[in-house]
C-alpha cells in the first residue's frame, strides 16, 4: 500500500502554511500535473503521495519567485510490434523442393 499525506502533513514538511499548500495541491491537480494516485477524499480531504511532494514544492517555489512555467505532463510512448510472415520458399522444409 502506498504512504500517502494528508495536506497538513505536506504543508509541515514544507514548511508552508496550511491555505498556501492547499491551493497549491488543488491548482496543480486542476493542470493535471499530480499523478492519479493524489485524489480528494470524502470531498475535503486531500492525500497525497511522496511523489507528487516535490511537484507541490517546485509549484509553491515559483510562486515565490515568480517564475511561474508550465510542466508538461510526460507522456509515454507506445510502441507496436509488427510481425512480418516469411516468404512462402522459406517454410518448405530443406530437401523437398517441388523441381
């Protein structure tokens, strides 16, 4: 099972204020930049997961400095396999040639 926060840990560990942390965490899950495994519980409380505490850091650091950028959610890259049948000549087994 995944170790997830509550807002009021997150803004301990931060070090940020409670409102701060908590609009931070709703405004990143707005962009879509927190993984699926933040989500709001019982319509009021927020559990977040380790991974997306950085995320909420960086996010809360540019507001500070005002550098405000928008990350890109990573996407991943599917790749699909096709096979190709061998010639009709190459299942003939060695030895049984039709001449």
């Amino acid at each position: 099972m995944t170790k997830r926060y509550s807002v009021e840990q997150v803004a301990e560990m931060l070090g940020r204020d409670l409102l701060t942390v908590r609009t931070a965490v709703e405004t990143l899950h707005k962009q879509r930049a927190l993984s699926a495994e933040t989500f709001l519980f019982a319509k009021r409380a927020w559990r977040v997961t380790p991974s997306d505490v950085s995320k909420i850091q960086i996010y809360l650091d540019e507001q500070v400095t005002g550098s405000m950028r928008h990350h890109e959610r990573k996407v991943r890259r599917v790749v699909k396999r096709q096979v190709i049948a061998p010639p009709q000549s190459d299942l003939q087994p060695d030895g049984e040639n039709s001449e």
